[in-house]
C-alpha cells in the first residue's frame, strides 16, 4: 500500500460528503450533516468542510500528501462558491496538489459502478436535478434528448466497462425547472425527483421528504393515472400540471387524510411505472445483462423491486449511499481511474466507511455525561439479546459509521419485532414521527426466503434496498416489522459482511425462533443519524431509547 496514491472526492451537494481512497481501498467516508448534525448539510468547493478534515485526520495525513483532488459538483462548477483552489484547509495551490472537476450525473455513474464488482454494466441515474448541461462532458452533450436553454440534466443513461462510463441518452429540464414552488399550492415539477418532492412539500410542507411519501402510499387507492403526471413523447418525458392543479391550498397532513393518501399512491405509481421504462431502455441501448442505478430516487425501494423483478437485467446492483453523498466516491474513483488506468471491481459489501472510535472515546463520551451509568459486559451480544426480548428499545453503536441514508447495523436503533405496539412505541417514543412510517426487518440471510417472498429473484437485499412481501403464515409472528400492505424493507445479513450485528441477530433467533430484528435509522426525526459516542448518549437522554450498546459495554439512564 505504501506507493498507493491518496485520492480525496469530495461531493459538493446538498448532500456533501468526503471519501479518501488509498489505492482502491476506501480509508473513510462521511457525510458532513452527519458532523455538524444540520440535516443535508450543503459543501461548496471552495469549502472548508468538517468531511475533508474528519477524512484527513483519521488517516493522519495532510492536504500535502494527497495526489489528487476530484470533486463533483451539483449545481454550477463555474460558481466561485466551488473553486476549490479558495479551500483555506486544502491549499492546492500551495501544495501543488493537482485537482478535477466533474459533472453530478457522471459522479453517481462512476460511483455506482466502481462498488459493484461488474466487468460492464447498463447505468442509471435517476435524481431532481445535477449539473448544468455546459458543465457536462462532449460525449453526455451528444446524446442529450431534446436540447434547449439553460438545461439541467435530471436522468441519464449509461454503458460501463473498464474505466469507462460511455453516456447513452440524457435528458434534461429547462432553465433548471426541476421544482417550481407556487405560493403555498402544489409545486410544479419537470422531473422525477421533482415529481416526489412536489409531493412531499404539497403533503408534508417538506420539500426533502420524499420517503415519507412512498411510506403513507399503501394506505391510498390512486385517483390520477400516470398520464397526468407525464407522457413520454418519442423517448422524452413531457411533465404536466394536471395533479398539482388539483391541489391548490395549503393545507397539510393530517389535514385531508384520505385525500393525501390517494395522491401518495398515485405518484408512487407514476414513479414505478418511469424508472422501469428507463431500466427497460437502458437494457435495450446498453446490451448489458447487469444494471447498475443510483441518484436519489434509487432509495425508493418500491421502485427498485420492479426493477428487480420486472425490467429484463440478470443482476441489478444499487449502492448504499445512492443519492449525493455517494457521488464523493464516484469522485474519488474517477481520480484513481485517470491515475492508474485501472478498474479493480471491488464491490461493497457493507456499507461502514466511518471513522471507529476506541474504548477510551467511548469512556471519554460516557463520563462526560453525569445523566448515564455505563457497565461492563463480558458478553454483549448475550446482554444485547436478553434486553431485546425483555422488550427494551436499544441503541446499537458498532463500528464505523454507514455512508448512506439507511441504518443497517452500525448506527441503529433495535427491538423485537414480535411485539404488536413496537412500532407505535418507536414512532411516538423514540423516533417522534408520523404513526404510518414502518420499520424494517434486518433478517439472517440463510432464513430470509422463509420469512420473505423474493419469487424467483435473488434473496440478498445486503442495503434495505428492496420491498417485499412478509409471508403470511409469519406476518402475525413479527407485527412490528410488517407495513400496512404486507411488505417488508428488507435487510439481509451474513457472518462475513455484519459481523457483531450478525452474531446479535443469530443469538435472538436461538433463543426466539425469530431470525430478525427490527431495525431502524440512531436518530430523531429531522436530525441526521448519530455519528460519534457522544451522539449516542444525547440520543439516549433525549428520547424513550431503554439503552445504548457499545462494543463492550451497556449504558443506562440514571
């Protein structure tokens, strides 16, 4: 490793992040909301950011060692909010450190990719909105679908093999008319990732919230068909204002209940019936038998089983951090790909680039708090397991942190999924939300086709990528973990991948019989997910959280 280069990527997003690659290894990744706990908190090139220091530091490198910079910018590269040779912390100039800067839909594509061990693949990036069609490269601007002024590419299409990402199609929205807000009414949309946000603000008042919006879907019986959300017209998306007409005042749930519950429905319909056209497409342009698909809208898990299931592809792959935080990888990857010329095709196993903390951070975070007792274990998965079924809520704090926005075992919150009022208790308790968002299953792999009906399709869901439905002779078994309309946002779990987390969930199923958890994200509603042991212990003083676990011990509340 010692003559491998040190790459940075930085993701200047609304979701900004920074990943450190040495070689082909991911050193560290992290999201900046997740340091500075501002929920989607915005990186500019010209920085600096808590991300690249935390990066930095955990390595024990400085700017000077870096050999190369890339970052990948979502909005206007030419801005000089995004200048990165104006970074006070990295100093390019002084340090010579040579840097690039590429395009938001190419750094989704690379970053999908890179993590998913394919020799080539059909990619698709699906979002609200990425760059500005100037800031793309030659090749994209050669296959954009309809050109006009002032564009923004919002779904692209890709083959790649190699260290090469070739684009297919693009397609963009003019003057940046991603998201058009109306003065209190339903916002206009001209793309899919608007298409939900426009949803979300319309219901919620929250422009962000996109998953509450596949959440509260099941419950409606779609009112408006696809057709009027869109039309696709020779190949192109022709959005229209048919629904948000519909809706215009500015009342918000829980207001107009059954009324918002149908409009959810329809939109999740609408988005399922888009993205597996465009898998479809992608298939029939790229000739390729795997799928690789990130942007924001790849978390909707509904949507991605369709894919699975539906769209042609032999394998399909979508990366844990699918939305912007994971373009710092694509970014860091890109930067390895021009040094070296070489695609390694290491795949993501398990999502925890985060920084580990050490016992004696974990004591240091324990005794600064008077409120908390912390004990010993000489068996904490035994404890851990005994506490969850004397039907205690806990923190679990394992390891290094995830890069995406799902919890999957590093920083979560766990129950038993056996009790019927779990998931009130969380919603109301734990995680202040809305009643009708649901919990996920974090299931033993080797016991998952029994529990969940995955038809003919792979069984692993290593990500809760992926819906599906809870059998029904075991629905009754584990209340807690199953939504309104049967289903089940799975995470599966092997020895080699999950280690402790895994161990827990074997011990639970010795004793209970039930091969799960329920499994949700170590944060309150609004706040990011906890990042370090002190986060911990806040969360567990500010909430109905019974404990918290770390690697070798257990703290209680007072």
């Amino acid at each position: 490793m010692k003559d491998q280069p040190w790459i940075l990527g930085i993701s200047a997003s609304h979701n900004g992040s920074a990943c450190l690659l040495r070689g082909d290894e991911i050193v560290v990744a992290i999201q900046e909301e997740r340091l500075t706990r501002l929920k989607r908190h915005r990186i500019y090139g010209a920085g600096p950011s808590h991300s690249v220091a935390y990066c930095l530091n955990y390595a024990r490198i400085e700017p000077r060692d870096l050999s190369l910079i890339v970052l990948c910018v979502q909005g206007r590269a030419s801005e000089q909010k995004h200048d990165i040779r104006l970074d006070p912390f990295l100093n390019v100039l002084t340090h010579s450190i040579p840097t690039i800067t590429i395009p938001h839909h190419y750094g989704h594509a690379v970053s999908v990719f890179a993590t998913s061990g394919f020799a080539d693949s059909a990619v698709l990036i699906v979002d609200g909105a990425g760059s500005p069609i100037d800031d793309c490269t030659p090749d994209e601007l050669k296959v954009l679908n309809g050109k006009s002024d002032d564009s923004w590419e919002t779904i692209s299409l890709y083959h790649a093999s190699g260290t090469t990402v070739v684009p297919l199609e693009k397609h963009a929205v003019e003057r940046g008319a991603w998201y058009v807000p109306y003065d209190g009414e339903m916002p206009s949309f001209g793309s899919l990732g608007g298409m939900f946000s426009a949803t979300a603000q319309q219901i919620f008042g929250e422009v962000t919230e996109a998953g509450k919006v596949m959440g509260l879907a099941p419950y409606g019986e779609k009112q408006f068909p696809t057709s009027d959300f869109f039309d696709i017209d020779n190949g192109r998306f022709c959005f229209k204002d048919a629904v948000p007409l519909q809706f215009r005042h500015s009342d918000r749930w829980p207001n107009r209940k059954s009324e918002y519950e149908a409009l959810a429905s329809a939109v999740q319909s609408a988005l399922e019936d888009a993205v597996l056209y465009l898998a479809q497409h992608v298939r029939e342009l790229s000739g390729s038998k795997n799928l690789c698909y990130a942007g924001g809208v790849a978390l909707n898990s509904v949507a991605n089983e369709r894919i699975i299931r539906e769209s042609g592809f032999e394998n399909v792959y979508i990366m844990p951090a699918a939305e912007d935080s994971g373009t710092a990888i694509g970014a860091a990857y890109h930067g390895l790909w021009q040094l070296t010329q070489h695609n390694s095709r290491k795949q993501i196993l398990h999502d925890s680039p985060g920084r580990l903390y050490s016992p004696a951070e974990i004591s240091a975070a324990t005794d600064q708090s008077p409120n908390v007792t912390a004990v010993l274990s000489t068996d904490v998965i035994a404890d851990a397991a005994q506490l969850l079924r004397d039907g205690k809520i806990i923190g679990w704090f394992d390891g290094g942190a995830e890069l995406g926005p799902r919890a999957l075992g590093q920083r979560s919150i766990l129950c038993d999924p056996r009790q019927p009022d779990a998931k009130d208790t969380l919603n109301r308790r734990v995680k202040m939300r809305e009643s009708f968002r649901p919990f996920a299953p974090a299931v033993l792999l080797e016991e998952a086709a029994s529990w969940f009906e995955f038809g003919d399709t792979v069984h692993e869901s290593p990500f809760m990528l992926r819906v599906v439905d809870v059998k029904r002779e075991k629905r009754d078994l584990v209340p807690a973990i199953v939504h309104v309309d049967g289903t089940g946002r799975v995470q599966t779990l092997t020895r080699e991948n999950n280690g402790r987390f895994y161990e827990l969930v074997k011990k639970f199923h010795a004793e209970t019989g039930v091969p799960m958890l329920l499994n949700t994200s170590f944060n309150r509603m609004g706040e990011p997910i906890i990042e370090t042991p002190a986060d911990a212990i806040t969360c567990l003083l500010n909430t109905g959280l019974d404990c918290c676990v770390f690697e070798d011990r257990i703290v209680f509340k007072k």
